[in-house]
C-alpha cells in the first residue's frame, strides 16, 4: 500500500490522474460500453448448470397423458367464464373439489389510483379461487404453487384447463412432500397481490382482500402458467419480477433441462437460441436477447404472477406457451409432462432454492452472465464520477473553501439548489395523482391523462424553476459555489446510482449510460444553448423514451413518432400504477432521486 | 407354579382392539389399541419386580429406574385433517412427543428426563436424544396426568415435541416387537408397514400410566396403552371409489386373535349407515367425543366371525358427497405472518363452531429461543374486539438454554374466530449453530390447545370393564361436556443464514477491505499534514541568496 501512503508516489498519481483526468474518463465511458456488449458474446459468457444437487441427479419419469382432458376442461372453463362474465367461481370450487382438493377462495376489492387505460380497469372486484392438495403423511410445513390467472376474454382458459388436469393426476400420486397450491387467480397482478398478501397476512399497498382460511406453510416455489391456444410451438420463460428481482437461476436451469428432456421449443424473451455464436448474426441475436432482458429488468414492473412472489423470498417464474413457429407443434400432455417434471423436482428440493445465482443476465437460456462478469461495466462508469471528483482544482479547492470559511456564502448557495431539486422532485412524486381531480375539471382530458401530463408538466416546468429561483434567493453565485454543488452533486450521483446498480443492476446500467456523460463534463462555462439540449436530451424522461423505441425495436415491433409517444405517456401511466398497486419502487426513484440530481446538474449549468 | 406367581406379582390381561371408520371426504381412519393391564407396582421399594409376562420388560424396567409416574410419547407421520376427518380418537402433533410425570420422589428431574429420553431412543429407534433443555419446557396447566394420582406440582413434569422427527419402518418395528404377540397373530398382523406408509396420516403411541383395578379403586394397576392410527386416502390408495376393506387397505385379513388376548375386537363405525358385509348382529353403541355412535362389532375370539372361509374381510362402501369440509366444534391453525428475515409474526387462530356455548381452552405454545417473542405485542381477538385471557403462564426464553413457554386460558365466545397474535425477531445463529440444511428452515413445534367442550350428547361418566378402548382412554369427569385436544400445524420459519459456501469470498473481501479501505483510511486519519512550499528552481534559489545579500525582496 505503498502507493496510497507515500507522499510522493501518490502525489505522482494524483498528477497524473489530473492532468489524464478527461482522456481516463472516456476510455473508461468507451471500455464499459464494449464491455457490457461483450458480455452477449458466447465465448465469455458461462455455460448454464444445475447448482442444486437435490434437484440435478435424482430422475423423474413424467408421466402425465391427459391433454386432451386439459383441453376440455379449458373449454369447460371458457364457457363458464362467458355465462358468468368473469371468473367462474363456483364451478372452479366444484371442479378442484371434485379432484379431491381442500378449496377456498379469497374476495378482494381494490381502487386504483386512477383508471388503467391499457387494462380498462379501475374499481377492481375479484374473487380467487385455490385448492390445496395436501401432501400425504406431510405437515404443512412446506408448499408449491401453481397459479393460472384467469384473464378477461377468452385468453389462458388453456392455463386454466391444464391447471385442472395437472391436479386430477397429482392427486393420485403418493410422492408428494410437500402441499401444492393450484391457484386461478382473477385481475392478474392484482388478484395475485391480494393472495399473496393474505397468505402472508401483510397489508403494503391497501388493498382489500377477505382473510384466507387454507394455509400450507412456506411457499417454496411458485410456476405461472400462461397459455392462450389450443396450438403450443414454444415455451417462453419469463423471470424478470418487480423491482428488477429475478428467482434463483437454477428455476430457469430446471425449466430448460427440461425442455431439452423432452424436446419443447423453448425461448427467453421470445428469442430462440442460435448455435452460431461466431457469426455477426449470432452475436447480434444474443446481445438483443440479452438487451431485451436489461430493458425489462430496468423498468422494475413485474412481467408476469411470478413477479410477485419474490417480494416474498419464493422463486417464481412464469411459462407462457407461443405460438408462433409454424413447423414445431406440441401437445398439451407434453406442456403438462414438463411441468409435471419441473414440480416434482421442485417436490424433492429439501432446502429453499439458493445455490445457484440471483443476479445474473441471460443471453440465451443456455449462457448466463454473472454478477461478477457485469459489475465492471458499471464499475467503469461509477469510476468515471469518482474521477471527476478530482477534477482539476475541484476536490482541492472545495476542500480549501469549506474549511477555511466555514460560514461562508458558499453552503448556503449550494443547499437552496439541493432542496430546491428535491422539492420539485417531491412534487412529480405526489402531485400527479393528487391533482388529478382538479386537472380534469380544468382540462378536456382523462384522469390517466391528467396524471401523465401532470407529471410532464411538472418535469418540464422543473427545468426553469430552480436556476431563477436560486438567482432569486442568494443573489450571484460564486465559482467556488458551483464547485462545491458540482462536487456534491457528482457524490450524490455516484452513491445513487451504485446503491440503484446493486439492487437492479439493469436500471443503475441504463440511467448510468445516460447520465454520466454529460453530467461528468458539465461546467457553467460551457456553450449554453448546446450543452442544455445535451442535458435535456440525455435527462431521464428521454431515457425512457429511448428505451420504448429500443424496446419496440427489439421484438421487432417497430413504431412510429407518435406511437412511441403514445406509448411513453402509457409507460409513465403504467409506472406509477405498479408503484401504487405492487409497490415498485422505480417510479418514486427517478421522482424523488434521480430527477433532482439531474436539476442540480441543470443547476450548474445556469450558474451565474 | 402359575397361580402362586400371579398372586404375587399380580394379574396382568391383555386386549385389542381395531376400530374402522369412513370418514366424510372418503378416506378411512383405522385406529388399532392394545392395552396390557398389570396389577403391580414398579415404584414400590421393597420389592423387585422382575418377572414379565405381557408387559414388555424393556418398558418396566425404563418406569422403575426413572421413577416415571406416566409416560405418554408418540411418533406421528402427517398431519391430524380436522376440517376434512373430525377429531381423532386420541390426537397427536407432528413429529415425535414425549411428555413424561416423574414420581415426586425424584430430586434430579432434568437427569433422569435426560437420562430417560436416551433410553427411549434406544427403544424406539427414533432422535429422541434431541431433547434437552433447549426444547424441553413445563407446562403448567395443559398437561394434568391422566392417570391415577392428583399430581399438580408441575416441576415433575417434562414436556418436549420434536417436529421435525420422521417416522417410518425402524420406528415400527420397535413398536411392535411391545406386543405380546409381536406382528404373528391377532390383529398385529395387518401392521404391514408398506401399508402403513402408504397412507395420508400415520400415528404411533405409546402411554403408561396407572389406572384403578377395579371399580371401588383400592389398588392400583399400571395400564399400556399402544396406539397406533392410519387413515388412508380415497384418490392414492382407494381409486376414488368410496369402497374399502380390509384387504385393501392392509394388504391382509384376519385369520384369529391374538392367543394371549382376553378381548380382540373390531369395530365399525355404522352411524351413517355404509354398506358392510359380512353382515353382524352385534352392535354397540357408545359416546364418543360428544357424539353418539354405533358401532357393529366383531368379536375375534369367537369362531364364527370369520365364516366358511375362515378369514375375516370387512368391506365397506358408502356414497355421499365429499368435496365440504366439517365444522368441527373446536379447531385451531397457526402461520407465520410477514416477509423478510428480520421479524415476523405468529398467527394462532382458534374457531369455536358450537352455535351458542362459549367455552374456555388453553392454549399452550413453546417456541425455540432462537425466535426472540416480543410479549408486549401479545394480542388476543375475538370477534374484533380484545379478549383479556384470564390466566396467563409466560416463561421467557434463555438464549441456547430453554424455550420460551405461553400457556393461556381463553374464554371462547360461541360461534367465533379467536386470534392470537405475537411478534418475533429472528435471531442471528452462531455458525456452529445451523442445521445440516439451513436453507430448509427451522420448525417451531404445533400450539397445544385443551378444552372441555360442551357435548351434545350425556357423556358416559361410569367406569366399566367393558367399554371399548378408544372411548375409555380419558377419563370423562361430567356428563355435559368432554376433553379434546387439538394440536396446530408446526411452522417452518426460515432465519437469516449465512452462505456457508463462501468463506472464502469473505476472507478475500473481508482483507481486502481492511487493508485498503481501513489501512488509507487509518493512514489519512493518523497522519499530520503541513502545507508543503513549493521548491524554487536552482536558478531562482541562486538569485534568492543574491538578493538577500543586498537586501531586495525576493523572488516568489
């Protein structure tokens, strides 16, 4: 440690670190951006395996064959959801009753904060229905659950069909040893949300749900089902939950282990995997694959029931079945064998899942980046903020500043900017919902519309207020004020978004590549007009813009001007629903942190 | 030779007795007893006793050198469904339980529970050498001897369960080798254990104690008891066909009674009229669990219940509507509330069914230390309103050293859900002190809850020979009302774990932080700085030294 402790050496670095200071900062912009593309590359991405021993060597014969009794049932079901326009409650009850299962249900009732326009939903009323198959000779100590939700029109009455088949053949088994749960859950998420609260007898986001009376201990897993057609060609996994959480990989090994046993078609992020690594195709394939994850993660909202679970420490995955490639049809007995193979392994687990990785990128379901291989990328940018700490004069004349004169005029011009910044941020976090109701009666528009422009506008209106109102308060800024904010604003920036990166990396990565450019270099000295459409462009709102078109870009859904705006206000309409509904937590983020930061950045750059 | 011994060592008779009975959802509860009635006294001090015909002689000697009173210990495999199979003959939690009355003479309690739980495991081939201190408590009003003697001083008794025992073939064996006709004759011989297993529940017992040998109760008996209840599943080994017997389920059929039997008996449950062949005319009718039921019986030792064939296959079959659940008069469930590995909540929830009696019970919980109980936040609800317990009995826990004991008495309002809630913290283990499968979680054993509950029927209050076991094996003190015991589910509670797997990692972390984040750091905080003057070049310093000479300012 010579380095850091002698004097002169450290000086020696520091030099040069100084007078290197902005080429460093963009090699090390340019290396994490070709080292996070480099990560979809085959060769230096690992291959899957199974981590948990009690799941890898024991055998399972599957042998379900009542696929054609699945699809009966679906259709039984379908029939009963029409008469009764919604979810058939009764003849669920008596159809899981019939198979020999101990069936309860569950009322909730839940009002949005305003109307979801994408699902036409605002006083939402459901009922769940679920029976418990009860393990022979076991204690109720340990449970799996297979949820269907039960899904307007005449979508996933397949999953509900195959659901019912599956707990017919379960029942008769005696190797269970653990309960298994077959739920069909009504209003997807929010069904799924109520059940999960009252299971664990917690109340986060106000919902109102009827107390459960059928409990089977601790979940240690979960599958969700989806299917919509008669017709299967593949299998789609799906893992990203809220928050960016993801299940243990060795879920994800399990499913694809299986596919490869019996032969399915299986797809991540609806992208087939391809063998030619080596090709620019290849390539191009994974890292799509491999972005569509990130996208998905980074926007915090649970992509299917599974998501949900993990809040609860359960493992949890969704399976949708697709169909789309004409040439590869399968039956729906083999659907129900592979989960039939999935559960039972699941069945012999004798601890919670927890050998294999949480934090991992998937490329293709039979390559997986780990959390070792993916932090450098973000550590490289994280450094690029450290580096400007010690920006030429900045950390050492900040230093100077503060201790040399303490009361200064410096502090104080840097703490009106600061909250300031977090009050406007405070008010893009409440105010949209809260003046929804005033916005409609001043305005010809919806209630979602009136949130989403609410929370335009006040992002907008964000960007004039806090340089007038800081010019309002302390009169000139200093030099020294600007450095001493910059320099805050730069650690703050650096510990948001590496705290952001740990939980989610996928977020963290995004608002990092976005923000650390332009931040890094700015300086009230630079061209105005320029540097702020640099700013505004490279703010979070566009970020998110951005990422609608990449996204639609990449499943190939590509969409014009005026689509992606459309989709945009829907996206920021949609982001603040998870976070009321569920809990997600990346809207208050970027409302309360990241937004703010970006203003002190704005601030600077105004800094007269 | 034979009448003089028993004279002096006392008579000792033994009986069976299996009763079957379809349940409500189409499952079938078979419940087997064997008791070993003795007229002697193992405690008494001047004699010996060492000659042993029926009783088993590895049990006698147990009782004597602990100075055991009454022993009850049984070994479950499954959970008790009241919802779906309404109260069980005689009830018992998941895993292995063992609560013993140590006569008062005893000074060193803890020995000889310690010494006592070794010996049993010996026995019945099963861990109860988990036991210790740890997860033994003392009840002080749930478990009153059910035997002779009025023995309140609840320092003499040791109560511990074992929840996460597995109970199998080695654990049978043993059991039945207590027999007197071992598995060879009687009604042992459908204890088949790949039957046994094969089932959705599977309870076995054992319970000493000393009974009146007569009516007038002048001397004293010791009395065995040994339980053992299967039921078997309607869909995995029934076919989901309401139609059993007894060769489907234990893959045998009765041939004769055991030789050495004074009584050997089956009993079905005809209350609600099944199908039974072969026809009998006897039946019998007796009061159990506050219900009054008829039963055919078939009297092994006689020769015609078993008809040309000379075997015995009982087939039953009824029809009837299984998908409901009961509403048994008194049930009780138990979850862990919250998420998260830091605290969390237990959930005891009672329902009292009965239409317009409210009745006390009490409720007993012993939980491991590792889950540190916040007792403040103890609430008890009925009917959304605080229900003040009337007599409560904490004992709090001692890190690595005892558990922690609730016992309440709860009047239970009719018709009601009662909720018992408390708080936890979960407790960080010391490394050594994790399972082999910590990830699996840690099992906090079932509530205990007791009551009287107010029968619809007269109880039966008077002692007699003749009654059948299973409705004989608790003493009823009045008529209006009979004594049940429910035990709640266990609970698997998972506690913030290490990753074992990684030490490595946090040694190579652990270093690298300390020498490069505490060493600068250590290094900065320790050091004492001093502006440093810049250098002059050779050239300046040598004009400086001019300068000084004749006397002009010098140069920066």
């Amino acid at each position: 440690m010579g380095l850091l402790s002698d004097p002169n050496r450290r000086k020696a670095l520091t030099n040069l670190l100084t007078r290197l200071n902005a080429p460093i900062c963009m090699v090390c912009y340019l290396a994490a951006i070709v080292w996070f593309m480099g990560l979809a590359f085959e060769p230096f991405t690992l291959r899957t395996y199974m981590s948990e021993n009690a799941m890898g060597s024991t055998m399972v014969e599957e042998r379900f064959s009542s696929g054609e009794r699945a699809l009966s049932l679906a259709k039984e079901f379908d029939a009963h959801k029409t008469k009764a326009g919604g979810m058939p409650v009764e003849w669920l009850v008596k159809a899981m009753q019939a198979r020999g299962l101990e069936v309860f249900t569950q009322s909730f009732s839940r009002k949005l904060p305003f109307p979801d326009e994408n699902k036409e939903r605002y006083m939402v009323r459901g009922t769940n229905v679920y029976g418990i198959l009860r393990a022979p000779r076991a204690p109720r100590t340990e449970a799996l659950v297979i949820t269907a939700p039960c899904s307007p029109g005449n979508s996933n009455n397949q999953a509900v069909g195959l659901l019912l088949a599956l707990a017919q053949y379960f029942r008769n088994q005696i190797f269970w040893a653990k309960d298994i749960i077959f739920l069909v859950n009504e209003h997807d998420l929010i069904g799924m949300q109520a059940w999960l609260e009252g299971y664990h007898h917690t109340n986060i986001t106000g919902m109102e749900y009827s107390p459960l009376q059928g409990r089977a201990g601790s979940i240690q897993a979960a599958l969700s089902l989806e299917l919509s057609s008669d017709v299967i060609t593949s299998l789609d996994l799906i893992l990203e939950g809220l928050n960016g959480q993801l299940p243990n990989l060795d879920l994800a090994n399990l499913f694809y282990a299986f596919c490869q046993k019996l032969g399915v078609l299986c797809t991540i992020q609806g992208k087939l995997q391809r063998n030619d690594w080596d090709t620019a195709e290849g390539y191009t394939h994974a890292a799509q694959t491999m972005m569509l994850m990130v996208l998905k993660q980074a926007c915090g909202r649970s992509w299917g029931d599974h998501g949900l679970f993990l809040r609860y420490h359960i493992e949890a995955a969704s399976i949708r079945g697709i169909n789309g490639f004409r040439h590869y049809k399968m039956d729906v007995a083999t659907i129900g064998r592979l989960l039939e193979g999935m559960v039972r392994k699941l069945n012999n687990l004798l601890e919670r899942l927890h050998q294999s990785y949480f934090f991992y990128l998937l490329p293709s379901l039979s390559r997986f980046v780990s959390i070792g291989y993916y932090m450098p990328a973000f550590g490289l940018l994280a450094v690029i903020l450290l580096l400007r700490v010690s920006f030429p004069g900045l950390m050492l004349h900040v230093c100077f500043s503060v201790s040399l004169q303490p009361s200064g005029p410096g502090v104080l011009t840097v703490l009106t900017p600061v909250v300031i910044s977090h009050l406007t941020g405070v008010a893009l976090y409440l105010l949209p919902v809260h003046l929804q109701e005033m916005a409609v009666e001043h305005f010809p528009v919806s209630e979602t519309e009136a949130v989403v422009l609410t929370a335009v506008a006040i992002y907008t209106a964000g960007l004039a207020l806090p340089h007038n109102t800081q010019r309002l308060l302390s009169g000139e800024g200093t030099e020294q004020g600007w450095k001493v904010l910059k320099l805050t604003a730069l650690l703050y920036l650096a510990v948001l978004l590496g705290c952001t990166a740990l939980i989610n990396f996928s977020l963290g990565f995004v608002l990092a590549v976005t923000l650390v450019p332009i931040t890094a270099s700015m300086t009230p000295h630079m061209p105005k007009a320029l540097s702020a459409l640099a700013m505004v462009l490279l703010s979070p709102a566009f970020t998110i813009l951005y990422c609608v078109f990449i996204y639609q870009e990449l499943i190939e859904a590509p969409v014009s001007v005026s689509e992606g705006w459309m989709l945009f206000l829907s996206v920021i309409s949609q982001g603040i629903l998870d976070h009321a509904l569920y809990g997600s937590l990346v809207y208050p983020l970027l409302a309360l942190f990241v937004y703010p930061c970006w203003l002190m950045f704005w601030n600077i750059l105004f800094w007269s | 030779g034979l009448v003089f011994l028993s004279s002096e060592f006392g008579v000792d008779q033994f009986q069976e007795e299996l009763v079957i009975r379809p349940l409500h959802s189409g499952d079938i509860y078979a419940s087997f007893q064997f008791r070993t009635l003795w007229d002697t006294d193992f405690l008494q001090e001047r004699q010996k006793v060492s000659h042993y015909r029926l009783f088993p002689k590895s049990l006698g000697q147990v009782l004597s050198k602990f100075s055991v009173r009454e022993l009850h210990i049984s070994f479950t495999q499954g959970f008790w469904r009241t919802m779906q199979w309404g109260q069980p003959f005689i009830p018992s939690p998941p895993g292995a339980e063992l609560w013993v009355w140590f006569h008062d003479t005893v000074s060193d309690v803890d020995g000889n529970w310690k010494e006592l739980t070794n010996v049993l495991s010996g026995i019945f081939c099963a861990s109860l050498n988990f036991i210790d201190l740890t997860n033994t408590v003392q009840p002080s009003a749930s478990f009153k001897p059910l035997g002779l003697g009025n023995a309140t001083d609840h320092r003499f008794l040791r109560y511990a369960t074992l929840p996460r025992e597995i109970v199998c073939t080695e654990n049978l064996t043993p059991w039945k080798k207590l027999l007197p006709c071992g598995s060879k004759a009687g009604l042992s011989v459908l204890l088949k254990s790949e039957k046994l297993f094969h089932s959705s529940f599977h309870s076995q017992a054992v319970h000493i104690r000393p009974v009146c040998q007569d009516e007038q109760c002048t001397s004293k008996a010791w009395e065995l008891r040994q339980t053992l209840n299967v039921v078997f599943d309607l869909y995995t080994s029934g076919q989901g066909k309401k139609e059993w017997s007894l060769f489907k389920m234990f893959s045998r059929t009765l041939t004769e009674a055991c030789p050495l039997a004074t009584s050997s008996k089956v009993y079905v449950d005809i209350t609600d009229n099944p199908e039974l062949s072969p026809a009998t005319p006897l039946l019998s009718q007796a009061v159990v669990l506050g219900d009054r039921r008829t039963y055919s019986v078939f009297d092994l030792t006689r020769a015609e219940t078993f008809g040309q064939l000379r075997s015995l296959n009982l087939l039953l079959r009824w029809k009837g509507d299984s998908g409901g659940m009961l509403r048994p008069l008194l049930h009780a469930e138990r979850y862990v509330a919250g998420f998260g590995l830091q605290t969390g909540e237990i959930h005891t929830v009672i329902y009292n069914n009965h239409p317009y009696r409210a009745f006390p019970v009490l409720l007993m919980d012993s939980v491991p230390w590792y889950l540190q109980l916040y007792i403040h936040t103890l609430t008890v609800t009925s009917k959304s309103r605080d229900n003040k317990p009337s007599y409560i009995h904490y004992q709090p826990a001692k890190d690595r050293h005892r558990p922690h004991l609730l016992e309440m008495l709860i009047q239970l309002p009719p018709h009601s859900m009662t909720e018992v809630t408390v708080q936890f913290e979960r407790a960080l283990l010391k490394w050594t002190e994790y399972t082999p499968d910590p990830n699996h979680g840690f099992y906090v054993g079932s509530s205990v809850v007791s009551a009287l509950v107010p029968s619809m029927v007269a109880m039966n209050t008077n002692f007699t020979q003749d009654q059948p076991l299973f409705s004989s094996f608790v003493p009823v003190k009045e008529e209006s009302s009979y004594f049940v015991r429910v035990y709640t589910e266990p609970l698997l509670v998972n506690l913030p774990t290490p990753d074992f797997s990684m030490p490595y990692n946090v040694i190579c972390l652990t270093c690298t932080v300390v020498a490069v984040g505490y060493g600068s750091f250590y290094n900065l905080l320790t050091r004492t700085f001093q502006v440093d003057e810049p250098s002059l070049p050779l050239a300046k310093r040598l004009a400086n030294l001019i300068r000084r000479i004749r006397g002009v300012p010098l140069l920066a």
